[in-house]
C-alpha cells in the first residue's frame, strides 16, 4: 500500500479510518508505532499523503518500544522524529551499538556507505562528540578504506551533487566537519603515523575505455594529504594546510618516507577518485622521498604559495640534523 501513494491517499481520506493507529509488523507482531512516524520509510513524505494526514489530524507517535538499534538507525537514516546524538546519548543509549554485523556502530556506518551528502559528515562528527567510539578506526586497513576513501574521495562529492543533494562544494561547513572528524580520531588515539595504501584514479576519465592508469601510494597518512590527495589542482587543495598542521599537531614525522608508482595497474584494494590533481599525482616520486622531500623538489621546479605554507609546517617540525 505504501508503494502506492495515491493509492494510499484515497485509503486515508476515508470515513471512519485512524490516520493514528498503531501499526504492527506482520512477522513479529511488534508494534512499531503510528503512520506519520514512518513518513520517510514508508511512503517518502509524499507531500499529497502528508496533506491528507495533516487535514485528518494525524500524529507522529513512537512505538512505546524500541531498541537501541532502531533509535540508531533512525538517526542514521535522518527519519521522522529521530533524536540527535546528544539525545540518544543522554537518553542511555550506547551509541557504540552494531547496527550492522558485530562491528559497525552507527558511526562508522556513515562513512562506510558515505555518498556525499554534507549531512553524513556534520552527524558523524556529532556522534564522535557525543561520545561514539573509534575502535573500528585503528587499522591502517579502515583508516584508507572509510576514512580517506570516503572524506578524502571527490567522487562521493559529485555524486551526492548529482543526487541533488548540495551543490559540489568545498565550503567552509565541509571543511570543519572534516577536520573535526580528523581531530577526533587522532585525539581518541588515531596514530598520525599510521601506513597506508591506496589506489588513485583519474575522475576525470571515469568511465572511459582507455582510462588513466592509477597511481598507487605507499606511506605515510601525512604523504598521502600533502602530496596525494590534496595536491595542486585538487579539488579538495582547501583541507591540505589545516589537515597536515592537524597530522603534525599530533606527532606525524614529515620525514616518513613514502612510495608512489604512477601507471599501476592495480589490483583490488583501497580505490581513491582524485579530481583536478592527475597532473600533479603523476609527477616523478623519488623511490623513499618523504613529503618534506617531495615538496621541496617541487617547490624549487614551480613555486606555489599553499605548498611553501606546507615546507614551512614540516620544517617546523623537523627534527634537528635532518
């Protein structure tokens, strides 16, 4: 019947119908709560049923039960009536509850299935505020796959664009919502050193039969945002700065060394889309060059005022000697 909205309008327009019944599940029996509530999973706030409901008096009611995994997901899914963070917390829920498999606590969720949407990354970093932890966080592995893959990824920005989602930009709400997911990890006890590993496609020539080869980087976290990912030209050039003094602030070497191989083939792992940067990605990488090293090599080929910004921080925290 939800399904059909229009169907669903007749239905409720007619006499003697209560918009607020308890609905239940057909297999559990459970009660799950009246229609209203359910308004985004059940039929799309489809505007002409919500007409109806409004002119028959209707109420979003809750169901007088429902587990932690419910309240979860209905925040997650930004439902009808769902509680924020702080409330859930407040309320005793442990927000480090699996909502999927044994593993996956609703924030990390977000990030896992992360498609762009600005609002993702704001209620992630609210939950991480609100007290969610980061265990699943502290392998390189999930750092590269759900951390950078999905934050760092201009695909997920185009497409949440092409969803209608916001207009693709960098801005200022994007930016803070992204280093203040960046500052919680480290200070919960992210390494800034971690190692990681990925693969860097061309977004500008996805989809074509004779793409770009992928560029593969092997090193440090502070490498892959200095040099990588928020390189000149990047779509994300905005987050480089404020991202590696973030990384620096919290002990990483910019010494590390670092390896990238330009025209990978590649084979399976952590895939990045990079957007405006292929240019740069694809320059020469001395074999175990830091990024202080790269970027100084670099520096004195073409001058570039974000980069000189950077050599400054990393020389900063160089160490005596080196």
């Amino acid at each position: 019947m939800c399904a059909h909205p229009k169907l669903l309008k007749w239905l409720l327009a007619q006499e003697g119908v209560d918009v607020n019944a308890r609905l239940y599940e057909e297999e559990s029996a459970q009660e799950v709560g009246s229609l209203l509530f359910h308004s985004v999973e059940f039929f799309q706030d489809s505007a002409e049923v919500l007409a109806v409901l409004e002119a028959r008096g209707a109420c979003s009611v809750p169901p007088l039960q429902m587990s932690d995994v419910a309240r979860l997901d209905r925040m997650r899914c930004g439902y009808r009536d769902a509680e924020t963070p702080a409330q859930l917390a407040a309320a005793g829920v442990d927000l480090d509850t699996s909502v999927w498999r044994d593993d996956y606590p609703a924030v990390r969720m977000l990030l896992r299935n992360f498609q762009g949407a600005a609002r993702d990354v704001r209620l992630a970093l609210e939950l991480l505020d609100a007290g969610a932890g980061i265990a699943g966080w502290l392998t390189p592995e999930a750092v590269q796959e759900e951390v950078l893959g999905a934050l760092l990824g201009w695909h997920w920005y185009e497409q949440g664009a092409a969803e209608g989602e916001e207009p693709i930009a960098l801005d200022g709400q994007r930016v803070d919502a992204v280093l203040g997911i960046f500052r919680r990890l480290l200070e919960r006890g992210l390494n800034a050193n971690t190692p990681v590993v990925f693969s860097a496609d061309n977004l500008a020539a996805r989809g074509e039969a004779f793409a770009t080869p992928r560029v593969r980087y092997e090193g440090s976290l502070l490498g892959a945002v200095a040099c990588m990912l928020c390189a000149r030209g990047s779509e994300l050039r905005g987050l480089c700065l404020p991202l590696v003094e973030l990384l620096l602030g919290h002990g990483a070497d910019p010494h590390a060394p670092c390896r990238r191989v330009a025209g990978h083939p590649g084979s399976g792992g952590t895939r990045i889309w990079v957007r405006g940067a292929w240019l740069e990605t694809n320059l020469p990488w001395p074999e175990g060059a830091s990024a202080l090293d790269y970027l100084l090599q670099r520096q004195a080929r073409a001058p570039d005022s974000t980069d000189a910004a950077v050599v400054a921080a990393l020389q900063a925290r160089s160490r005596p000697g080196r």
